[in-house]
C-alpha cells in the first residue's frame, strides 16, 4: 500500500467515513450492507481504528483494533457495528436510539514500544497525548489517547489501566508499555 505523507486526514473523508459508520449501523437494522460507491485510496490502507459511540455525552459503546491489520474502510465497518451491538459493557443499541447517538472514530499510528529503566522513567516519557497499551503476564489492555481527558494525573491513568488489564494497580511498574497517537473526529 502506498503510505501518505501527511497524517492528517482531509476533512471530506473524515466526513465519508464517519457516513459510513453511521449507514453501515442503519442498513444493519434493515439487515442489509452498505458500501460507498467510491473507496479513496487512504481508506484502503492498513489502519489501527476504534469507533466510539457516545450518548448523552455518555459512552455507549468503543471497540477496536490497535493493530494496523485490516483496511481502514473494513476497520470501520467492523468496529461500529461491534460497538454499536458487541461491546458487552453496554446493551445493543436500539433503534430509537441511533438518533441520539453522536460517533466518534480513532485513526491510529502503529504502536511503539517504550523503553524505561525505572517508574519515575516511564511517567517522564508519557506526555499525556498518546494511547497507552499495557502488557504484563498475557493480559493486554489499552486506553485511547481520549482517557487523559479523565484521567490526566500519569500514576492514576496507569493504575486505572493496569486494573482494566485484570491486575493490581502496580503492574504498571514492571510491564511492557506500547504507545501511539491517534487523528480522532466526529460529528
């Protein structure tokens, strides 16, 4: 695939794409697919991508994949109908509610893995802008750039994270931490 140079996504394919989040969930009501007529280049290239739905200014739903492994457009597709009707922390979303319902979607970097010697490294090499991917153990758990919103203080973001991994909230101290950035829109 041919790699762009700027990163930076133009406003009329933000807008396509968030169209085609938005339609796949209403043809899926209607059991039916949805497709754009005309794909841009740069939605068929290999992209990590998380499509949040938020109602009321409350999550209602986000799933994703870090990894660049399918195309940004199949990435898309995917990941709002399982955030939409998959992610077990919330209900289905019901039809009456899709009006309501204001997407958001997270176009991400590959990941990286940072190298620290201490604690007091790790906290120092975090800038509060990047997602944060946690392993330790075989559990893996990941928070978008977006959580520093919630979450700003570095020590408070990692426990929080370590505890969504299913481990103590020190883990952190001692575990393979990825970052990446994210281009993040919505309607």
């Amino acid at each position: 695939m041919k790699k762009r140079t700027n990163n930076k996504m133009n406003k009329q394919n933000q807008k396509l794409l968030l169209q085609l989040a938005r339609k796949t969930i209403e043809n899926n009501f209607k059991r039916k697919d949805y497709n754009l007529k005309n794909i841009p280049a740069e939605f068929q290239e290999k992209r990590g991508v998380f499509v949040t739905l938020h109602e009321g200014g409350q999550l209602k739903g986000c799933i994703g994949n870090i990894e660049p492994l399918k195309s940004l457009y199949e990435g898309v597709k995917e990941n709002v109908l399982n955030a939409a009707f998959h992610d077990p922390r919330f209900s289905k979303l019901r039809e009456d509610e899709l009006k309501k319902v204001h997407l958001e979607i997270s176009v991400l970097t590959p990941p990286r893995k940072l190298e620290y010697n201490s604690p007091e490294e790790l906290l120092s090499k975090l800038t509060g802008k990047e997602g944060v991917i946690l392993e330790k153990n075989h559990r893996r758990a990941t928070f978008l750039p977006q959580v520093w919103e919630d979450l700003p203080d570095k020590k408070k973001f990692l426990e929080h994270l370590s505890l969504k991994a299913g481990l103590n909230p020190e883990a952190w101290k001692e575990a393979n931490i990825y970052v990446y950035y994210a281009e993040v829109f919505g309607e």
